[in-house]
C-alpha cells in the first residue's frame, strides 16, 4: 500500500496520458456528476457532494475537498465499453453487380475497424466494478463474445475509487458488492480525509497497475492511514440509504409472479425506461436499418433499447409484454431472480441509479420487500436525503 499526496495525484493522471490512455473520470456538468474525458486531477468533482432519494438528485458543496466525495452519478461505464448507438456496418450503392446487373454495393467500416485509444476508468465505484463484471460475464463468457465489447473491456484500464461517501438511494453494502472493492481493479484508491491534509491510498491489482504506480509519486502508507482508510470504509458501509434482504429473495420471487404489488407499482411506473437507461447492468439492445436520403448509404446500427418498451417483446403481431404490470414485472424478475439462473449472481449491484432517476420513485428496494414480506402494509420508510 502507498500513499499519494493530493499535490502528487496528478502524477498518476501524467502516467496514464503517458501511455496513451484516454482518462475518462467523474467530473461536474450541468449540475450533476457525470463521466467523461478529463485530463487532470483538478477536472474531477472538487469539494462536490450530493443528496439523492427517491426521484431526487442535488449536488451540494462540501466542506472539504474531497475528490470522491460522492456516490454515483446518472453515467454508468456502461456507455464506453458498449455504447448507446454503434454502427455495426455500413454499405454504399457503387457500381453494378455483375451477375444481376443491379446496383451494387461496397461495404464501409464494419464494426471493429474503428481506432480508439485504450480507455482508462479512474473513479469507479466498486457496485459500478461490480456491474462491469456483470457486463463480463453477459458479453464474454457466454458461447458468444460481444467483439466491440472484447476489444474495449480487454484494453480498459480501471482504478477504482474505494467508496467512503455513499447516498440516500445505495444500498451495495447489502448486495456485496461494495463498498470496497477486494479485486478486479488494475489500482484502487482510498480517499482518506481525516489525518490532515487529504491522502490517497492506492495499491495495484494487477501487473498493469503495478507499473503504473512506479511511475507515481507517493510514499509508503502507514499504519495510521491504513487505519483511517478502513474506518473510513467501514463507516461507508453503515450509512447507506438503503437495504435489501437477499435471504431467498430469488425463490420468493420466482414464487410471486401474481403478486399484487405488481399491479398496484405498474399504476405508478410510467413505462419511460429511465431506470434501465442509467443502471449499469443493463444491456438490452436493437437493430434498425437506415439509409440517408439519397439512399447511397445505408447503415445497421445497434442501439440501446428497454425492457420497457413495448417494441423490445414484440415477436410476429404483438407484444408477449403488452401491460405495464408485465414490464415491469420481468425487469425486476430478471434483476434479482432470473439473472441468478442465468449467471449465478444477481444482476442488481446496489448503486441506487434507477431510485434516484425514476420519475415518480419507484424504489427496487421496497417493491422487493413488499414482495418478500407481505404481511408489511407498508414498507418502513428508507432514510433519506444520506450526503456523499
Ligand atoms: S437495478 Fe437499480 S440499483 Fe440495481 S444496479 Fe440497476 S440501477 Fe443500480
Ligand atoms: S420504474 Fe420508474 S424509471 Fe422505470 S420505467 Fe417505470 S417510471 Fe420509468
């Protein structure tokens, strides 16, 4: 374990430029915590908190300068290794084929020919590690491999950002996945603020990262801080908006299918796929077929798309998922119970994005325990409003 003075960071992000990496990291645009291209330590969310419940997100000033100082914002990392519309081939009308004599056609920029510079992830939660690898095991290690995934996810390089300040609506502790990560990172950072001037803690995960942080300034921890970083964690873990209880939670509700509670949340859910947009396990997609006006061009391009939309079940006439009750219904059955047979973890890390970005705040946490405990009226109420 080593330690990096908040001056010395930036030497971390020298390193990563150095070696041609594109740092993508939190940092602050209109009004929120989002993820982007950064290109120094001062472009992350300086001194920046937040407050987020049910359908409710406001960034706030803290009272230190805390780099992490939040949770997670609406990005996930989802978008850069699979993101939200690929053009997976394109063909332009050339020439005339010559067996028929019609049109022909020269295909253009398959996808997988396009160049990008390897990515670097600095800042990931360990509930957002834990759905890149969710993410892993849906597009790599099934019989089929996702190739632009592949290609991005086995380039990227992640430094993972130890959780010390999580909000009203996460609930990872109670997932295990968080809020430490203990491996599949290349470095983990643990912000430490209470032995002075702020530290971070940082050991490697990998031989990547090993060589990286020979190149960063730093000191060896000591024992004072290592302490520091695991109250720190520790406290994280108490002070979490919300909970889930996993105790048979994927028979309960394979055995729920016609719960009531189905019908009384589809009243409220308004079928807008907000809550699968920003989960970042999520990965339903599409494929459409365009041509520009001309019609010279013509594209296949694969978009992200929902288990909320009606479009998404429709096979030969009709939906198989025409109600709301139904949608909803299989987005949750697939999170905490299908997923568990597909993939032998739940596909829920407990980052609280769909609570905090529905609409109407609709909560995962107490639509489960309604389920789980049917005799409870009425869930007791999560404590909000938690500050990074
Ligand atoms: S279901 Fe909700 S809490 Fe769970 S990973 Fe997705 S967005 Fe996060
Ligand atoms: S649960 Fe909320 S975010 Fe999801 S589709 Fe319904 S209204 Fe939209």
């Amino acid at each position: 374990m080593v330690t990096i003075q908040r001056n010395d960071l930036q030497t971390l992000f020298d390193a990563l430029e150095r070696r041609g990496y594109r740092i993508i990291s939190p940092t602050v645009r209109d009004e929120a915590i989002i993820l982007d291209t950064v290109h120094s330590a001062d472009d992350l969310p300086k001194g920046r908190g937040e407050e987020q419940s049910a359908a409710r997100y406001r960034l706030n000033r803290r009272e230190d300068d805390a780099l992490f100082g939040y949770a997670v914002g609406p990005h996930a990392w989802k978008q850069f290794l699979y993101p939200p519309v690929q053009t997976l081939l394109q063909a332009r009308r050339e020439g005339t084929s010559r067996s028929s004599g019609e049109p022909g056609f020269a295909l253009l920029n398959p996808e997988g020919a396009d160049e990008e510079p390897a990515m670097a992830f600095v800042g990931v939660r360990p509930c957002d590690l834990a759905a890149i690898r969710r993410l892993d095991a849906v597009f790599l290690q099934g019989p089929f491999q996702e190739p632009g995934y592949a290609r991005r996810r086995s380039r990227a390089l992640v430094v993972v950002a130890q959780c010390t300040a999580p909000s009203g609506t996460c609930f990872c502790a109670s997932m295990n996945t968080g809020p430490s990560a203990p491996d599949g990172f290349d470095i983990a950072l643990t912000e430490v603020l209470s032995t002075g001037p702020t530290v971070y803690l940082a050991e490697s995960g990998s031989e990547r990262g090993a060589e990286i942080l020979r190149d960063v300034t730093c000191r060896p921890s000591t024992s004072e801080e290592i302490s520091a970083a695991a109250r720190a964690i520790e406290s994280a873990a108490g002070r979490m908006g919300r909970h889930v209880d996993l105790d048979g939670l994927s028979e309960t509700l394979r055995r729920s299918i016609e719960h009531v509670r189905w019908q009384q949340t589809a009243q409220r859910c308004l079928s807008c796929a907000n809550c699968t947009m920003v989960c970042p396990t999520c990965f339903c997609s599409t494929v459409e077929d365009t041509t520009d006006l001309t019609a010279t061009i013509a594209e296949r391009r694969r978009r992200w798309d929902s288990c909320f939309t009606l479009d998404y079940s429709y096979i030969h006439g009709g939906s198989v998922r025409p109600s709301g009750m139904s949608r909803y219904r299989q987005w949750i059955m697939h999170k905490m119970s299908t997923w568990v047979d597909q993939y032998g973890t739940y596909g829920c890390t407990g980052c609280g994005r769909c609570i905090t970005w529905c609409p109407v705040g609709i909560d995962i946490t107490q639509e489960v325990a309604a389920v789980q405990h049917p005799s409870i009226e009425s869930v007791t109420p999560p404590r909000e409003n938690v500050h990074g």
